[in-house]
C-alpha cells in the first residue's frame, strides 16, 4: 500500500505527469522506428538530424523566430526526407550521406550562431543549445501537446507504411 500512496504523492505533481507521459511517447515511437532504422542501416539518423536540427535552431535563434520548434522541426523532417529519398538513388552510401549532413549542419549551425550572436559569451551559447538548458521536468502543457501530436502522426505513419509493405525488403 506504502508504494501506491508514494505513486500516488508523485503523480500529483503535474511535471511529473508531463514527463512521464512524453517519456512513454518518446520510448514508443523510439521503438517502433528504430528497428526498421538499424536494419536500413540507418543506424546514425538521430546523430544526422540531431544536428541538422542544431543548424536550423540557430537560424532560428538567429532570426529572432517567436517559437524556434515551428522552424526547426519541419527542416529536421525535410532532412529525414532527403536522406530517405537519397538511399533510393544509391549514389552514396547512406552512413556517408548521413556523415555530411550531420558535419555541416553542425558546421552551419555554429557559423551562424557565432556571426550573428547576441551575446559575448558564444561557446556557453553553444554548448547549452547543444546540451540543453532545459529538462524533461520544465514541459508545459504546450509542449506535452506537441508531443503528443507529433508521435501520433508519427505511428500513423508507421502504421501505413506498414501496410503498404514498405519493411519488404527485410
């Protein structure tokens, strides 16, 4: 009973709700993509995008956007896009595509945010857009409904693209 009551204390809280809701959502898309990822050695994507999404923050910080998500998750998208699209073309292999994208990205990212900075201290800016400044427990409501969106849209996704044997070559 002591174990339920503790669950219970905690859940009252409304962060932990929030980040244990994001947490589920994150973990479950997580899995469902990852598989299909490794075995189309893709196995590098979330480094690729993770830091093309850097490059599009600070653009996005750069051009003073009112919120930066609406600017950087369309051109992380649009790079999955183009990587995915790529790999049908056979031209370069996918771990090199990957590589050049996620180097200038990143490259980019920081030129912009070094040239453009509104501030004197550019590493401390850099290092904490890299690393975060934030945590999982500072989720706004917002920010758990984008979540949810966005992971929703992503297992319709899967789920279609499953039924149009779009895994058939595994």
């Amino acid at each position: 009973m002591e174990i339920l009551e503790k669950l219970s204390y905690y859940l009252s809280f409304s962060f932990v709700r929030y980040a244990l809701i994001v947490g589920i959502l994150v973990s479950l898309c997580a899995s469902l993509l990852g598989t299909v990822l490794v075995l189309r050695r893709y196995s590098l994507i979330g480094d690729g995008l993770s830091h093309a999404a850097f490059g599009a923050y600070a653009v996005a910080v750069t051009i003073k956007l009112v919120s930066d998500s609406f600017f950087t998750i369309p051109v992380t998208v649009l790079c999955a896009v183009f990587l995915l699209c790529m790999d049908k073309k056979r031209k370069v292999q996918s771990d090199s595509l990957i590589a050049m994208i996620s180097v200038g990205a990143l490259a980019f990212g920081y030129l912009v945010m070094n040239v453009f900075s509104t501030s004197a201290n550019v590493s401390g800016d850099v290092c904490t857009t890299l690393f975060g400044s934030t945590s999982i427990l500072t989720l706004t409501k917002g920010k758990v409904a984008v979540s949810v969106l966005i992971s929703c849209v992503t297992i319709a996704a899967f789920i279609f693209f499953l039924q149009q044997d779009f895994f058939r070559d595994f």
